[in-house]
C-alpha cells in the first residue's frame, strides 16, 4: 500500500482567442476497491463553474463551459490518494471488451502474433497468458514518441512497431482480446515526474487487474486510475470543443510522489 499525493497540470494554448468552449476532463480520481481518494482538487483558469457527471463506464467527468474569449486555458489537478493494487473491481467482465474497438482493431497480423506467443500454453489461465503476451509486445515492440499519435490504431501501430504507452495500450488490448482475454484500457498516472500514462486491465476468469505493457509489469502501488473503457476514444483526460479557427498547443507535467 503506498500513500501518492499527485499534482497533474495542463496547458492548452491556441494560436488567437477561441470562445463558446465546450469542455469535460476525466482528470481526477474515483475510488473504488483498488485506491481511496483522500483528497482531490481542480483548478481551472480562466475560472469558471464545473459539474460534476458520472459516463457509462464509472469514470468521474469535469464538465465546463468558457464563453467568453481566451487564448489559453489551463487545469490544475492535486490530491493525495491510498492506492492498494491488489485484485481490483470485482465486477464482471461485459461482452464488448471481448470485441474489436475504434483504436483497439485487431488485426489477422495481431492474431497470428498473438497464437505464435502461446502456441505452447494454451491451457494458462488468463492471467499467465496477458503476462506472456505483455512480454512478448514489450521485446518486439519500440517506444518512439514520434512514430504515432493520438489517433494511431492498434493494427497501425503493430505495423510500424513502434509507438508510445497509448499505443502498447492498444496493441496489447487486441492481443487479449484475439485470445478471448477480456480487456480495457486505462488512462492514469504514475509515481514519478513526466507525463499522464496508459496500461491495461485484463480480467482473469474473476477480476480485473493491472497489466503496463510499456514497461511489462503488473500496475502495482505506483498507479493512479483516473478513467477507463473499450479503448482512448471512450476515456481522453480532455476533450472539447469551441468556436474559432485556432490551432491548438498542449503541454502536460504530472508529479506523483510517494
């Protein structure tokens, strides 16, 4: 068990003043069997009210409003949270994260990967065999913060071979689920400075538990769940829209210690 306070900062800038911006963050933390939210904050500048809404896969929603123009905007989020990465959400595994997803694609390459790694383990129980599978992706695969981006699909990706934690991610869900391993992804942080990160949460028969392909170790006490779903698309930490014809320039700093 470990006690992280995290402080998670995002800066959007546009290229000349935007207004009528409509926008919902998935930036803070729920509790749920796995972590206690002792504390959680948000700052929003410029200020403004916020509501808050729950979406359709139990992930905390921060939904706002910038009417007037801006040129920037930027959220602040800062908590303390008790996280106890044990065997977490002991809750059933719904049929779509057996299915093909929007970024999480499949393809016949990624089946054939997958059938390849545990040709010789077919009798593994989930959990052993989401392990082998996190192995094998993170030998064959590079992490290249230029290969990819946001909108980067699993099959793309496995292609290049290259790619970031959203990327492992996604390929890694396609893997499971061309097993019959049911799996979602999970936008969140992690203990250290850097970045927001992205793993995976398989289910073993019972549960659901954590699984970092990008580092290939399960998610352990270091981890802070702050949304989940099929895949990137049901779960962005921000979204949003407005009125303008501005380009848009984003800078995030996450601190999480220990």
């Amino acid at each position: 068990m470990k006690v992280l306070q995290f402080n998670f900062e995002t800066a959007l800038e546009f290229s000349e003043p935007v207004s009528e911006h409509d926008f919902v963050l998935r930036c803070l933390p729920r509790s749920s069997e796995s972590q206690t939210v002792l504390d959680a904050q948000l700052l929003i500048m410029p200020n403004t009210s916020i509501a808050q809404q729950v979406d359709g896969f139990g992930n905390a929603l921060q939904v706002g409003r910038l009417a007037d123009p801006h040129d920037r905007m930027t959220f602040i989020a800062s908590g303390m949270v008790v996280v106890a990465e044990r065997s977490t959400m002991h809750d059933p595994a719904h049929p779509m994260y057996l299915r093909p997803s929007r970024y999480a694609n499949g393809s016949e390459d990624i089946t054939a990967f997958a059938n390849d790694v545990l040709r010789v383990c077919r009798n593994a129980d989930p959990w052993d065999k989401a392990m082998r599978l996190s192995r094998a992706l993170h030998n064959s695969f590079v992490y290249d913060q230029g290969a990819t981006n946001v909108y980067t699909t699993a099959s793309e990706a496995f292609k290049l071979g290259h790619g970031v934690c959203q990327d492992y991610a996604h390929v890694f869900i396609s893997l499971c689920r061309s097993q019959g391993i049911h799996a979602r992804y999970v936008n969140g942080l992690i203990l250290g400075v850097g970045a927001t990160h992205a793993w995976v949460e398989v289910n073993d028969g019972h549960m659901w538990r954590g699984i970092d392909p990008t580092n290939d170790h399960p998610a352990d006490d270091g981890y802070i769940a702050l949304s989940r779903g099929r895949d990137w698309s049901d779960c962005p930490i921000e979204s949003g829209v407005f009125r303008g014809y501005a380009s848009q320039h984003q800078t995030v700093h996450v601190t999480v210690s220990d």
